[in-house]
C-alpha cells in the first residue's frame, strides 16, 4: 500500500511536471515568436540609422554649399548696394547742381520773345526778305541780308569775296553789274 501511494504521489508530481513544462513550452514560443521580431524590429531600425545618417551627411553638404552661395550672395548684393550708393550720390550731386543752375537761370532776365504776328501779317523773317529783294542791287551789296541777328558771322574772310568777284575789265563790258 505504501508502495501505492507513493506511485500515485509520483504519478500526480509527474503530471504536475507535465502541465507546467507544456506552459513553459507556451511561454518560450511566445518569447522565441517575440525575440524574432524584435530582432526583425532592430535590424529595421538599423537600416533607418543607416539611412539617417546619409541624409544628415547629404544635409551637412547641401547647408556647406548652401552657405557658400549665400555668402557669395551677400557678397555682391554689398558691392551692388554700394555701387548704388555712389550712384545715389552722384545723382544727388547732380540734382543739386541742376537746382543751382535753375536757380541761377531763373534770376537771369528772360530774353524777351518777339511778339507773334497776326493771322495774315507776314513774319519779321518775310518782311527782311521782302525788303531785300526790293531793294536795288546796289543796296544789296552795301548790306547783306541778315535772316537772324543772333546768327550772323562777324567777320568773313576775303578770299570769298575775291573769288566771286569779276576782273575789272569784264565789271566795264557788262555795263557795271556784277
């Protein structure tokens, strides 16, 4: 009997093995199951490390070319805006002078305009030519016909008046005319 009892008490503990070995064996599935994807997960992980990091290398480069252009940039927006600095200057200079010289202009007397003629009434020019042209040939030549007196040339050279002028002998043959 006592030998009966103690194969029940060894068949129970047996059992009793049996059951926590079979939850056991669950449990390390579940963390085996776990244990690979985990590592699925790390080496994913990994992977984006990987690609983070050629990005912030890609980034490093792109901000050092980037800084690079910005400071040539600046560069030359500084001699742009102090070209146009001086430019400024000169203008401002320039529209000072031509204040002055408005100024200046305005303080002198006008030059009087000559008055405009009525519909119909021959202008001064007309008139001058009119004149001349009544007036006898030996007038014509002691004055010569001045258009515009602000246009007349003071002195003329002589040789213009020899070469048109006729030898003495011909001005006697054709009765004094020229």
């Amino acid at each position: 009997m006592i030998s009966a009892a103690m194969d029940l008490l060894l068949a129970g503990l047996l059992l009793a093995g049996l059951v926590v070995g079979i939850r056991l064996e669950k449990r390390l599935r579940i963390l085996h199951s776990s244990h690979t994807s985990f590592a699925a997960a790390v080496a994913e992980l990994n992977q984006a490390v990987a690609r983070a990091e050629e990005g912030l290398i890609a980034l490093k480069a792109a901000t050092n070319e980037a800084q690079t252009l910005l400071v040539d940039r600046v560069h030359d927006a500084r001699s742009a805006a102090a070209k146009l600095d001086e430019k400024l200057a000169g203008a401002e200079t320039a529209a000072q002078k031509l204040e002055s010289r408005m100024a200046s202009a305005a303080q002198v007397r006008p030059v009087p305009r000559a008055p405009e003629p009525r519909v119909g009434e021959p202008r001064p020019i007309e008139q001058r030519l009119a004149a001349f042209a009544q007036a006898a040939p030996a007038e014509r030549d002691a004055e010569p016909l001045v258009l515009n007196p602000r246009l007349q040339v003071r002195s003329r050279a002589r040789i213009d008046d020899e070469l048109f002028d006729a030898p003495a002998g011909r001005v006697a043959a054709a009765g004094g005319r020229r």
